[in-house]
C-alpha cells in the first residue's frame, strides 16, 4: 500500500512539472519555426582595428516555399554589430548561414553583450514580434563578447588539393583557411612544385600571389580555388605546396594531381531554382532573389549569377551581374541578389549562372509591385491556426490535470467516524463506525475536548468513558486519525478527520440500570414482597445502540465497497486510454 501510494506521488509530481513545461512552452512550439546553431556565442579579446567575423546558421522546420525573416540587432552594445537586416530561406532549403561583424572601434577594452533577433516580415515589409517576450515564430542569439588589446595570430589550412584536369585548363588548387585569430591573416605568396609522380623529377615551380586573394579577417572561414598558369601534359603528378609569410614557410603539404587528355573531363552544371521572397512588394521594397547551383561536372568552377530584368513588355531594365564563387565538384551553392523598384508593376527577371567557360539553364520570375501589398493575408491563416492549436491542446492538458488533481484530493480526505446514539448519562460504552483503515485511532470528544481514544475494528470501535465523563447536555463527537506510514506512531504525516456529527448526552429514562426486559427497583421496599413484573418488551439503550450501528455499519461499508470499485474501475480505463 505504501508503494502504492509513493507510485501516485511521484506521477502527480511528474503531470505537476509537465503541465507547467508545457504551459512555459506552449507559445514557442505554436509559433517557432526558426532554430539556431549555436544559440549563444563567446568572442574573447577582439581587436578594435579589426573586429571579428561571426557564423551561425539559421534553421526551419520545413522550407516548401522561400521565406524572408528580418535581422535586428538589439541591446546596449548593439552599436558594435554590422550586418545584413534580412536572412531568405530558398525553396526547398532549411539551413541557412548568417555572418555578421563585430567592430567596436570606439569601444574600450572591457566586456559587452547584445542580442541578434530573427523576425519573421509582415506582408509590408515591417517586422511581426509577436506579443510580450516571446518571439513569434521567431529565434535569437545571445552574444557576448570583450574588447582587448593583444593581437593573437592563429589560424588552420586545411582542405588543400588539386581537382582533375585537362591538358588545355590550368591547374587549380583549392584550399580552406579557417582564422582564429583577432587579427586579418593571408599569405603573402603560395608556391607549388610539381614532380613527376614516376621519376619524381622536378617539373616546374609555380608562384601566386597572396595579395590576390582578400584576407581572412578574424573568426571567418572561407575556402579558395587559386589558378596556376602552368599547364602540364596528361600524367600524375604530385605538387610540393608551401604558404610563405614574411618569407617564412608557416604550412606545406604534398598533394597529387591527376591531368588527363583534351575532352576527358567535363564542365556541367545546373541552375535548379530560382526565386524570390514573395510574389508582391511594396515600392521601394528590397526584393530578395535566390538562385540554387549545382555543380553537375568532374571538376570545381567559378560560378556566378546573372539576373536579367525586364519589363511587362518585354524590355530589358537591368542586368545584376553577382559575385563569383567557387564550387566544387558536386556541390551545391545559393546565390543571393537585391534589387528594388520604384515604380508599380510587373515585372519578370530571367536568371542564369555562368560557370567555367559555360552558361547553365535559365530560368523565369514573376514579382508584382503594388502600393498594397496582398501577402499579408498569406500570413494570418498560419497565426489564426497556430493560436487555435495552441488553446485546444492546453485546454486538454489542463482536463487532464483537473482529474488528476480530483482523484488526488479524494484520495486525501479522511472521511469522519460516526457516533451511534442515543448516549445517555449511565451508557457503559460509546460506539460507533468508521470506513477508514484497521487499527486507526478513534478520538473521543466531550464538549470539543478530547477524553480518550481507541483503535478501529473492522468497521466499528467503541470507548468506554471515566465515571461521571457522561453528563446530560454533554456533546460527543469523533475524529479518526490515519497511519499514513504505517509506522505505528502519530505523526505530522498522519491524517485526520473533520469532526463527525455530535451526539447530545441524555438523561436516563428510567432512572435505573436497564438490561433486557426485566426491570429491578433500585430501592425495593422490605415490607413488599419481590414479585417480578412482566412489561412489554421495549428497545433497550444497548438495542438502540446495537440496531444503530448495524445501520450505519452495512450504509458504510456498501458505501466504501462501490466507491473504491468505482473509483479503480476509472483510473484502469483513464490509465489505459
């Protein structure tokens, strides 16, 4: 029993800590669609010369469709943050990298904090923050970081190979360098010596120029393709490769390259979408334009996105020509392109991607530019039903709760003796039942005060009072105390019962100890002879008191069976539902 009892303790605890995690979080798992990796970062001893380059990436539940969020920086020390005010997520896409700067150039050395916040955009361009602290549908990044005077150099090349090529291409070598560091890092040259893998005879010695490729400022990665002019007969080869700083070799590594004959290799690749944010803008609304590249070919290129943008008739607006970028073999890359317009209007932009020395697929979109934008009303469905969800599940929990908290308060009270009556003056015993446990303790009251207790029998107890305890007018009740515990003693964590109904003391009416049928002058006369007289049989204190109990003995115990039975009966079905 006690097992039992610990059992249902411990799970109304645990539907106690549940349905307050639920009703904290309710809001979050109704509108969050963003997620973040990491979700705090710690920048130590950044330089005010040249700042620090963070990444995190932006992830979402599911991406059918491309999605705009806005960026704000917010907090005391935001001032120092610089970076885009929006993230897309393209069609089909769930992960999305966000890099942002930290430059505080006028900041003194010390420590700082700031929040980055993830909103998702309104129909207008403006930003939904939801209510109170909880951001709708929407995720942030906690930073904090200090300010130093020191300048660390730190840094990894990793990643260095050379692709396959073809007698008539150059050599390219690719390479990652991740900077650790507080401070902008490159190489000032990179040599290559290229062997016959054969004979290991010395081919040529090769240098590029590390002023050509931008620096790697502190905390970024980003990887290279560097193109050598050298241009090698088919064959394998292997390249003694050397990063020099100040003269100094600071990273080397030997690689193999393989060059096969004119028309081995191919360059091919794949422009597999190409969208924008929303189909309608406001005037002057920066329209987000996304394009996904697959390099399809054997070899890494340098690709770039060419946007064509043309009028509803058809005639040629503008031309954004984007930043080239290297692709490897296999890999996939999203281009990201701004444009605005002033004017109301269709218009239609024809997309492709330059790669190598070809031009991939192309591929059309249609925006809508309108003073009224109508996306708004794409948005309130998914709030509408995202609020609903959220009621009806916590209304179901609390439901649940509430009968978890009924059966558990039953389960707590005690339910109150009963004392038979009628008690009068000269009664021997008190009486009376209980449906609590065997063995509880029955306390007896006279007028509120107790006079003594007894244990419990089965379901009936009785108490035989001190002389002169009885008095007309005197009230009597009881109270029961269960050994919650089983531990033979009255403690704190025991429980008792209210105060049962009192039973008020009378007089005797017949003035003398009555037993059976018979009754016995308390005074008989010597000169009267002592002839017993036969009366009617009438029910007696003790008959009162026997009919009494009965009573309430077969009404309490019917009473207890049915609503135990009841009671498991439920709890069984609800258990196993």
């Amino acid at each position: 029993m006690l097992g039992e009892k610990l059992k249902f303790r411990n799970f109304f605890r645990l539907c106690t800590m549940l349905l307050g995690a639920f009703l904290f979080l309710a809001p979050n798992f109704a509108f969050a669609t963003l997620g973040i990796s990491p979700p705090s970062v710690v920048v130590n001893d950044i330089t005010r010369e040249y700042g620090q380059v963070v990444t995190v990436n932006i992830l979402r539940n599911e991406g059918p469709t491309a999605e705009t969020f806005a960026v704000e920086f917010q907090g005391q020390d935001a001032r120092f943050l610089e970076g885009p005010d929006m993230i897309t997520f393209p069609q089909g896409v769930t992960i999305v990298p966000y890099q942002f700067s930290i430059l505080p150039k006028e900041a003194a050395i010390g420590s700082y904090n700031a929040k980055v916040l993830f909103l998702p955009q309104t129909g207008e361009g403006g930003v939904d923050k939801g209510a109170g602290t909880i951001l709708r549908r929407g995720v942030q990044l906690m930073l904090d970081f200090s300010v130093s005077d020191k300048q660390v150099i730190d840094f990894d090349i990793t990643n260095v190979n050379f692709p396959q090529t073809e007698e008539l291409l150059s050599i390219i070598l690719g390479f990652q360098v991740v900077n650790n560091g507080n401070t902008e890092w490159r190489p000032d040259e990179i040599t290559v010596s290229f062997f016959d893998a054969g004979s290991g005879n010395l081919i040529t010695t090769e240098t590029f120029d590390g002023k050509k490729i931008g620096p790697w400022r502190p905390g970024e990665t980003r990887s290279e393709l560097v193109d050598f002019e050298s241009k090698l007969p088919a064959g394998q080869y292997k390249g003694e490769i050397k990063f020099l700083v100040g003269g100094e070799v600071v990273f080397a590594t030997t690689e193999d390259l393989q060059v096969f004959s004119p028309g081995t290799l191919k360059q091919s690749g794949e422009l597999s979408s190409f969208s924008a944010s929303k189909d309608s803008y406001a005037p002057n609304e920066q329209v987000v334009m996304l394009g996904t590249f697959r390099n399809t070919g054997t070899i890494p290129v340098l690709s770039r996105m060419i946007i064509e943008i043309y009028s509803a008739d058809d005639q040629l607006l503008d031309t954004l020509v984007g930043k080239s970028f290297s692709v490897g073999r296999d890999e996939i890359t999203t281009f990201r392109s701004f444009t605005e317009f002033s004017n109301e209007g269709d218009y239609k932009m024809v997309g492709y991607v330059e790669f190598g020395n070809k031009v991939s697929n192309t591929q059309n979109l249609n925006v809508n530019v309108t003073a009224k934008s109508l996306a708004v009303a794409e948005v309130l469905p998914a709030d509408k039903w995202g609020y609903i969800w959220t009621l009806l599940i916590s209304l179901i929990v609390l439901l649940a709760f509430g009968i978890l908290w009924f059966f558990f308060r039953k389960r707590k009270q005690v339910e109150p003796p009963v004392v038979n009556s009628p008690i009068f003056s000269n009664s021997p015993v008190i009486t009376g039942t209980c449906s609590g446990k065997v063995g509880s303790v029955i306390n007896i009251y006279a007028n509120k005060v107790i006079i003594g207790t007894t244990k419990l029998e089965g379901v009936a107890w009785q108490f035989v009072p001190a002389s002169n305890t009885l008095t007309v007018g005197t009230w009597i009740t009881a109270t029961v105390t269960i050994d919650s515990n089983q531990d033979g003693t009255i403690s704190d964590k025991d429980r008792t019962s209210a105060q049962s109904e009192g039973v008020t003391v009378e007089a005797n009416p017949l003035g003398s100890a009555s037993f059976g049928t018979t009754q016995i002058p308390a005074s008989p006369s010597p000169l009267q002879p002592q002839i017993p007289q036969v009366t009617t049989p009438v029910q007696t204190p003790v008959q009162n008191q026997f009919k009494h109990q009965f009573k309430h003995q077969f009404k309490h115990q019917f009473k207890h069976q049915f609503k135990h039975q009841f009671k498991h009966q439920f709890k069984h079905q609800f258990k196993h539902l």
